[in-house]
C-alpha cells in the first residue's frame, strides 16, 4: 500500500489512480482468503506486482537479509565495486523513511516482532512455544533487518571504501591461523565466493557472543554458581527457553534461584543474565517505549526496585538496618 501512496506513477502515465486503487483491492482479497498457504499468498502477490507494476523489482524477505544471495564474483574488483554501490543505495533508501516500500515492510515485521515480546513479558505465550525453528528464523531475520547503524555512519563506511582505506571480504568467509614459530601467527582470511585471500597479523573479532553463564569468566557469576547462591538454566530447564544457558530466575522481579531450588531474596538479575527467559535482551532501553517490548529492561529494572523498597520498609519496621544484598 506505501508503493501505491508513495509512487503512483509506476502504475502506468494513463489511469495511474484507478490502477493503483484496483492492485490495492485485489492485494486485499488475497489477504483475506484464509485458504492460502503462504507460499500461494506470495506467489498471488508477486503475479500482480508483475502485473502492475512489472517496473518495480521486488525482494522477498530471504534477498532482503542476504542481498548478494548465492552470487559469486570473477573478481576482487567487482565485489568492491558491489558492496560501494549497495551501501551508496542503502543510504538513499534509508533517507526516504517509512516512504519506502522495503523499510515499511521492515517497521511491519519488527512491530509484529515487539508485540511477540510484549505477549511474552506478559505471561501470555508459554516459552515453550518460542523453541519452535520457524519463530526463532523469523526473529533472528528481523533482527538483522531491524537493526544497523543511523545513514550517516553508512555514508562514512562509503566514503572510506572509495578511498581504499577499507577493503570488503567478502560472502560466508573462512578464518585460519598460520604458526610462524617463535610466537608469531598469521591470520588468514577468504570468501569461497570471491578469489582473494587476506593475510595479517591482527585480527578483531566483534561478534557479539551468545550469554552462556556456565562458561562465564566473570569473577561474580562464577562466585554465584560456586555457592550455589545461583544455578545455570542447564541444569534446570523447566524455566528456560530450549537451549538458553542463563541463571534459572522468578518472575518480575527476576530473583535468583539457587542450586537448592530456592529464591533469593534480595538479590535480582537484569540486562542480559536474562537471555534464558526473554525472547532477547537489551542493555538500553527505548526512550518512551513500552516497558513489555522495546523499554523491557527498564519494567525488570523498576520491579526489582519496588521489591527493594518494600524490602526496606519491612526491615525498618523491625527496628534496625542491614545490608540487603551485595552483587
């Protein structure tokens, strides 16, 4: 519908209105034929954008996550020259807003993805139903479609690119590490499907990692399972999602259960030592969100501060002052 409102034009120099107004109704009927699977839907979809506006090229969400798809390059060149003009469009696109048909798509997928989250925070989705392959593809695409730096910091990655600061690796790449004796490496890197290999002797690795408490470095989390003040979700999966190595925690507010199957009073879990019972984590909070979606981290952060406080009116009634909990 933001293609017919945004760019009218591309149903034809004659009748552009009717035209965009009769894809916009039979788009709607296919919709709302409840007989189709979603193959026949997008299948439906794709004759009549072909039919109307054959013009327009269209992506599916699977070219929208991975736009170089299956593509080899004969040459480094070519793939430099590849990955310049996608960030140059890129960049256009993101200036147009939610004008542009496959941002608009994106906002859809990612509203449906927050009040995924919100239905969860609430209760109103067993966590269960989360371990299911096709929800987590669905969450880990959008995801990366949701998420990526503001255009300015696309137009800068650019511009260094055209200067040769910065050279692009490349589709599915490999890593090796070559011993040159004497505590010396080589790190080596290569795309299958570009033919160039990339030798240094540095490398960064900045992916972030999936939490996993149970192999944590931290000296507190250690500490925690140590004493048995706290117990990884690994060893109790009746409150995890399916594969989630977090600390087994209540309900807001999140406490601790220890490794005798008991809570802790006074002693709370936030941010991302939470990855075993929420659909994701954030250490930031959205400024006006909701506080079961984008702002979740700021409900957990309040609940647990509201206990503290009820915490401390009940020890004030008994007639003295203690130490709570220290983390």
């Amino acid at each position: 519908m933001t293609l017919c409102r945004e760019r009218p034009e591309l149903f034809g120099v004659l009748g552009a209105s009717h035209q965009a107004a009769e894809f916009t109704r039979e788009v709607a009927e296919l919709l709302l034929d409840a007989s189709l699977d979603e193959q026949a839907l997008g299948n439906g979809v794709a004759y009549l954008l072909n039919t109307f506006v054959p013009l327009v090229q269209c992506s599916g969400l699977t070219e929208l996550a991975s736009p170089v798809g299956e593509r080899t390059f004969s040459t480094e060149k070519e793939y430099q020259t590849y990955v310049l003009q996608y960030l140059q469009e890129d960049a256009a696109s993101a200036e147009e807003g939610y004008s542009n048909p496959q941002l608009a798509t994106v906002k859809i997928l990612q509203e449906a993805r927050l009040t995924l989250r919100k239905d969860m925070a609430r209760g109103q989705i067993p966590p269960t139903l989360l371990n299911d392959k096709s929800f987590q593809e669905f969450d880990a695409l959008v995801s990366g479609l949701a998420g990526g730096p503001p255009p300015q910091r696309i137009e800068e990655l650019a511009a260094v690119a055209r200067c040769g600061l910065i050279e692009f690796l490349g589709p599915n790449p490999r890593y090796s590490v070559q011993d040159q004796g004497e505590g010396r490496v080589t790190y080596v890197a290569y795309s299958p499907r570009v033919p160039v290999t990339y030798q240094g002797c540095s490398m960064v690795e900045a992916m972030v990692p999936i939490n996993k408490v149970s192999i944590s470095q931290s000296s507190l989390v250690q500490s925690l399972l140590q004493t048995g003040l706290a117990r990884s979700t690994r060893e109790e999966e009746s409150h995890a999602l399916e594969g989630r190595d977090g600390f087994d925690v209540t309900k807001k507010p999140r406490r601790l259960i220890g490794a005798d199957g008991q809570t802790r009073q006074g002693l709370y879990v936030l941010g991302l030592q939470l990855t075993a019972v929420q659909l994701t984590t954030a250490i930031a909070a959205e400024a006006g969100g909701s506080t079961f979606a984008s702002a979740e981290t700021l409900g957990e952060a309040d609940a647990a501060a509201q206990e503290v406080i009820e915490l401390g009116k009940e020890v004030r009634a008994g007639g003295k002052l203690t130490r709570l909990a220290e983390v």
